[in-house]
C-alpha cells in the first residue's frame, strides 16, 4: 500500500515535469487546473474508500463471502458514477471558476485548456481506487502497485507524445497533457481490471455479473460510511490549500519555500497513510468476526509503526534539510538563498508536524476500520480550520511570525485532530462496541 502510494506520487509528478519543458506559464497554468482537479479527486477517493471496511467487515464475518463483496463493490463503482456527473460540470467551467477566482486570464484561459482534456480522468481513476480497495481488503495490494509501475512510464510517452507531438501526432499542448493523464487513468483501471478477471482468486467474484442490478440498502451504506470521509479529506486538502494562499500574502519566498517544504513532507507522508490504510482492513476484518482482542491489537500495532516511522523521518529532517532542499533549490545560487533559508526552517517544524500527521493518519485509519467516520469528520473540521488556521493566521499576522507561525498553526491542528482520533479509538476499543 506504501509503495503504491509513492507509485501514485511519481504519476502525479511526472506531468508537471513535462508541463516544465514547455516553460514556466505552462507550469503555473498545470498547477491551477491540477490543484482544481486534485480537489474534487480527493473528495471522491473518500467516497469509495468505504468499499475497503465494508469489505473486510464482510470477509471477517464470511471469510469466503463472495454475493455481499461483489455487492459492495459494485455499489461504491455506482456511487463513483454518480458523483462523477455533477463533478464533471463543475470541471468544465474551468476557466469561469478560475476568473472568479481572480487569476490571470491568459493563466485561466491555459488551464482550461488543459481541464478539457484532464477532467475525463476523474471517472476511471475513481474506479481503479475502488478495485485497488477491493483487492486490498483482500489482502492482495501488490497487484495494485504493479499497475501503477507500469502506468509511470504509459504517462510519460503519452504525456511526450501528445504535448509536443512525437510519432506521427500532432502537438497538443496543455489539451494533450491532460488527456495524457486521462488515458494513464483509463490504463491504470484496465490494468487492474484484467487482472481481477483473470486471476482466479478474484474471479471467483464475478465483479462483472449483474452490475446493473439495483440495490438501495448497499448503495445507501456506501454514501453514509463513505461521505464523511470525503469530507474529512476535502477539509484536510483544503487546508493546505488556504495555508498556501496565506503564504502568497507573506511573499513570493515565503510560497516557494512552503511549496518545496510541503512536497518534502507529502512525499513521507505516503508511509503513514498507506500503514493507515492496511490498519483499515486489519482492523475492518478483526470487526467483522467481533474478535476484541484482535481490533485492538491491529490498531495499537498499526498507530505504534506509524509514529516509529515518523520518529525517523523527524530525525531525517532535523539532521539533513539543506540535503532535501537541494533536490528542489540550486542552494549554489545567490538568489535561492532567502527561500532556501526559509525551507530549512519549515522543515525543522515539519519534524514535528510528522509525528502528529502519522498519528492522525493511522488514527482515521484505525477508526475506518470499525466503520467509525462521522465524529472523525468533526475532528476533521475543528483541528483543521478552527485550531490550524486560526492559529497559523494569529501567528503569522499579528504575531508577526510568518511562515513559520502558519506551519506551526498546520502542526497544532494536526496535533489536535491526532489527539482526538486516538482518544477517540482508545474509547472505542475499551468499550468494545461491535456491528449488529
């Protein structure tokens, strides 16, 4: 799971990459259309994520269960769909958002362009995240990160094929960027697609038969686990979002060094949350045969890992930032120096803010796992906004700490949704409370 999120990563990273050999316009116009895009990716990764406790509780009550997985399975595929129509709209008015937004023109009017192809990605990767759940509730990610190897190099020739026009196709610019990251997004749910219905430990599941059978009791599972966590990643996304903006006021050095300092930390990131994400189905799966003993210790064992590793990774930031900044900044150059020194100083921060976002990752995990997703939404609201951003607005205006105060506001409201959700789970895991 660890590895097919930095798998994930590098896909993502790949198209920027290319946007760059295009100059620095094409680059700032694939940010806009991307963190756009991004926004609503992530609210519906939340919503089929419910496919993934739903599983596990399933397979922990009915280890051999076939009818209820495939149900579940086809419901969230439904749910995707549905969401994905209005989202969709939404993503067409690119440009109309944008300007609202008050952005360039010429900058909006580009990352339109690039939406128009981009936006039809949404669909098939939501669909892949529903498969890729699907096989890790069944203890079987490896072949979901397969996939996403074999994707990276698919996005790069696409995406070298399309925007500058190689092999006989014509050069289309930022239209072809997106619709490159479009059909690395149809190859990855094909991709895993074959080999479900080809490998016999998952055909078994006949996730082809009787899709368009109606089923309103599961349908309405989904929405109700999987809502809540949309939008508890959607206020977590937004957050950095709005972190980003009040760097923007500080000053172009302030930006640049929370951008690199925030790619460094996204990048750890992807441990802790894939540990939170086998904590789902360790945990979904001990609940679902009610073995009490069992939820505890996946869950314990789980936040334990997960704040080792970020224990670690704090060590590594604190012992070598100018070594990471370098892989982003040319620290040799006289006019890096001021947002190098800034980095530096995020990052010994951001030791901090590891180990409170690994707990937090790992502690909204643990609490899937026993399908507990609505007052984890709550925590998700008051930690983020009322205690991260106001406390990051407070310290870097009027306090007049800047940068650093909003990164030290980021880590007090991670600090405070870690709190809650480990309070939160160690109540849950005394008191036992099991499914009907």
């Amino acid at each position: 799971m660890i590895a097919g999120n930095i798998a994930w990563s590098a896909i993502a990273a790949t198209d920027l990459l290319l946007l760059g050999r295009r100059g620095a316009e094409s680059v700032a116009a694939g940010a806009l259309a991307i963190n756009l895009f991004h926004a609503l990716l992530i609210f519906g990764m939340g919503l089929v994520t419910a496919a993934s406790p739903l599983i596990a509780t399933e397979r922990g009550r009915r280890r051999h269960s076939v009818r209820d997985v495939r149900r579940t399975v086809h419901q969230t595929l439904r749910a995707a769909v549905f969401f994905v129509l209005p989202a969709w709209a939404i993503l067409w008015e690119c440009e109309t958002i944008l300007l609202a937004m008050g952005q360039q023109p010429d900058l909006a009017h580009e990352a339109g362009q690039l939406m128009r192809g981009l936006q039809w990605a949404l669909l098939p990767f939501l669909c892949f995240t529903t498969l890729r759940n699907f096989i890790a509730a069944l203890e079987r990610p490896v072949w979901g990160l397969v996939v996403m190897l074999l994707a990276i190099p698919f996005n790069v020739l696409a995406g070298w094929v399309l925007i500058f026009g190689h092999l006989g196709f014509p050069a289309l610019g930022l239209f072809g960027a997106g619709l490159a990251s479009s059909l690395s997004s149809s190859f990855l749910f094909l991709g895993l697609m074959i080999v479900i219905l080809v490998d016999r430990r998952f055909r078994r599941y006949s996730l082809m038969g009787r899709f368009w059978t109606r089923d309103r009791e599961r349908h309405r599972q989904v929405w109700a686990l999987g809502l809540p966590i949309a939008i508890t990643l959607g206020f977590e996304t937004t957050v950095f979002n709005a972190s980003a903006f009040l760097m923007g006021l500080i000053g172009r050095d302030s930006l640049a060094a929370h951008a690199v300092a925030i790619q460094i930390s996204a990048l750890v990131f992807m441990v802790p949350m894939g540990i939170g994400q086998a904590a789902t189905v360790r945990v979904g799966i001990a609940y679902g045969r009610k073995d009490r003993a069992a939820i505890g210790r996946a869950g314990w064992l789980a936040l334990l890992i997960g704040t080792g590793f970020a224990c670690c990774a704090a060590a590594m930031l604190v012992l070598m930032p100018r070594t990471l900044v370098s892989a982003f900044l040319d620290l040799s150059n006289p006019a890096n120096a001021r947002t190098a020194s800034l980095a530096v100083s995020f990052l010994a921060i951001a030791a901090l803010f590891q180990l409170v976002d690994a707990a937090q990752a790992v502690g909204a995990g643990v609490l899937r796992g026993v399908q507990d997703t609505k007052v984890p939404m709550i925590f998700a609201l008051i930690g983020y906004w009322a205690v991260g951003i106001g406390v990051g607005t407070l310290l870097a205006f009027p306090f007049h700490m800047e940068g650093v105060g909003i990164w030290l506001g980021l880590a007090s409201g991670l600090g405070a949704v870690a709190l809650l959700l480990i309070i939160r789970w160690s109540l849950r895991e005394r008191l036992g409370l099991m499914p009907d």
